[in-house]
C-alpha cells in the first residue's frame, strides 16, 4: 500500500464516518416519537399514575414502578438509537486501523537525505553493484573495490573516512583502559 492509497483509505474511512454521525445523528433525533422521552412531569405517565388506586404505600409503590418502568424504557430507546449512531464509524475505524497495521507502507525507493553520505553509500551496497555505487559516489576506477573482495563490501570500502575511524578507535582503547583500572 502506498503512502497517497494510506491517506485516500484513512480520508474515505474518516468523512463516511462523519458523514453517517452527522446523518444518522439528526435522524436519530428528528425522527423520535413523541411520547418515548418520558419521565415523572410528562403527561403520559402523569395519566398512567392516576390509574393508581388503593392506600397512601399502594399509590406510592404503583406510581414509583410506573416511573421506574418508564425511566427503563426511555433508557432503553435512547441508548439503542445513541449506539446506532455511534458503533459503525467506531467499527470502521477499528477496521481501518487493522488493516494499516497489516499493510505498511511500501515506497517505491527509500527517501534518504542528500547530505547523508553514509546512508546513501548504505543504499547503493544494498541495491547497486559496488561498481554502480562508487560510480554514483563520483569516485574513480582506481577506487573501485579489488573483484576478489566479498560480496558484501563494507562502507569504508566505497567511501572511507580514515579521520573518523582512528578517532574513534582512539577514544574506545582510551575507555577500555580506564574501566580496566
């Protein structure tokens, strides 16, 4: 999967989800029928609770269930259609984060930075004949690794930096003789 396929896929995934809030959202709430958001002052369970007959603890105990069962079924209805809304870009984006993880990103060539002169020399052993990369490297023919040498050359074959290996060999003999003490 290349990089533009990534940021097409995660745009596709991300605007249909919040496209399907927004919708779904408002239909959620346009269309819910009168009478299914009921609680204690509402006039429907104000009639059910005059039903309620007999002593003072058996009103108080019929009016108590009919608000429980109502605030039960207010809760019910509500949380369904909140789901509704909620769950599928939730699932889309579980989705969309499984699949990226399984399918990383492949370039075509690896960027690498132009002042870096090691990584680059890195890329052309990887990819290149020796020959190639010390071509690319704008060095000579007579620079050129000698054929009897492994397949694999070591960067300082290409492009050696004699300043920077003494200096640290240097400093890591210096280590190793004062931990020693």
């Amino acid at each position: 999967m290349t990089r533009a396929e990534r940021t097409r896929l995660k745009w596709a995934v991300n605007g249909g989800g919040a496209l399907w809030l927004v919708l779904t959202g408002w239909l959620m709430i346009a269309t819910l029928p009168e009478g299914t958001v009921q609680n204690h002052g509402s006039s429907m369970v104000k009639d059910r609770m005059d039903n309620c007959a007999g002593t003072f603890s058996e009103r108080f105990d019929c009016k108590q269930k009919i608000i429980i069962a109502s605030g039960r079924e207010t809760f019910y209805v509500t949380a369904l259609r909140f789901l509704l809304v909620i769950v599928p870009p939730l699932v889309a984006s579980g989705w969309l984060s499984s699949t990226l993880r399984k399918r990383p990103v492949v370039d075509e060539r690896p960027r690498i930075d132009d002042g870096d002169w090691k990584a680059r020399a890195q890329l052309h052993t990887q990819v290149q004949t020796p020959e190639q990369a010390a071509r690319a490297l704008h060095l000579h023919a007579e620079d050129l690794p000698h054929p009897d040498q492994p397949a694999h050359h070591a960067i300082d074959d290409i492009a050696p930096l004699d300043d920077w290996k003494a200096r640290a060999h240097r400093n890591t003999r210096g280590l190793k003789r004062e931990d020693a003490e």
